[in-house]
C-alpha cells in the first residue's frame, strides 16, 4: 500500500484513539478494503483519498455511525459519544469562531472599498479637498477611475467571500445538528 494512504489511515486511526482497540481496528481494516478495492479498480492513490475525504470526518462518519446504529447501554457506545464529541468539540473550536468573525468583515470591506473608491473619485472630480482622501488607494495606482474600478472589483470580491465564509457557517451548524440529532445514549 502507497504511503499516503497509509498516512490517511494512520489520520483516521488517531481520530479513533478514545474507542476500544476493536472497533478500531475493525474500522481500520474496513477502511482498508475498501481502499485496495478502489486501487483495484484503477483509481490513483490520489483519487482514492480524494473520494473517502479527510480522515477526520471520516472518522466521525464511523463514531456517528457507531453511536447510532445500536440503542442499547454499552460502555463503546459512551466512548464513541465522546469520541465524536471531542472531534465535533475541537473543530467547531476553529471553525465556528473563525467563520463568524470573517463573513461580517469581509462583507462590510466588501461594502466600504468600493463607497471610499467613490468618494476618492468624487473628490477628485470636484476637487473638494476632502482631509484624508489622498490615502484612499490600490497599490500606487494614482487614477481616481481607475482606483474606484478596482475598489468595486474588490469589493465585491470580499462581499462574496464574507457571504461564502457565512454559507460554510450555516453548512457546517446545520451539519452538527443533522448529526446530533441522530446521536442517543
């Protein structure tokens, strides 16, 4: 087997730790299969981590998986609860704070290049001598026109990566919550 699948495995593994040498193990060798089966099948190395996707939440698919196909008390079944918690737990202590403070930035510099763009051109064209105009700028660019173009080109660029970093946002909730609500002691 190629190293960067057994690289993948050993991600997948890790992310597996708090459940019992067993299920692990088992999980493993599944995921094991069924990647000599896609190498069978004369996919890349490459192509075959491309479609089982990053082992973290593959990993979660399993814990997930685990929790909810049994609803009786075992002592695995708490363990792959807090296994899939710490992995939801540690992700959403990046990706939740990261998301909300990037999508109001971004869609608000999104909204003020292209307004201080305008008022440079405004300024120039009346000549109106507004204080602190002469730092409203794109990169030495010393046009007014061709400074606003560039402003509204990039603000729309930040408006459309704030709304972006929003649509991640409301996936990745809504995600957590499908999943939880499958997940039951």
């Amino acid at each position: 087997m190629e190293k960067c699948l057994e690289a993948y495995l050993e991600k997948v593994e890790k992310c597996l730790k708090p459940l019992p040498g067993s299920e692990r193990v088992d999980i493993v060798k599944e995921i094991k299969s069924e990647m000599l089966e896609l190498q069978a099948e004369g996919k890349t190395a490459e192509e075959v981590v491309a479609r089982l996707g990053k082992p973290g939440e593959l990993a979660k698919a399993y814990l997930s998986d685990l929790i909810t196909k049994d609803t009786s008390f075992s002592w695995t079944r708490v363990l792959a609860l807090c296994a899939y918690y710490s992995v939801a737990g540690l992700s959403g202590l990046f990706v939740i704070p990261t998301l909300i403070i990037c999508a109001p930035v971004f869609m608000l510099c999104g909204i003020a290049a292209p307004l201080l763009g305008a008022v440079k051109l405004v300024d120039t064209a009346l000549q109106l001598g507004i204080p602190g105009v002469q730092y409203i700028g794109v990169a030495g660019v010393s046009n007014p026109v061709m400074v606003f173009a560039l402003c509204a080109v990039f603000g729309v660029a930040l408006f459309l990566a704030g709304y972006g970093c929003w649509q991640l946002l409301v996936l990745y909730v809504k995600g957590m919550g499908r999943v939880k609500t499958g997940l039951s002691l």
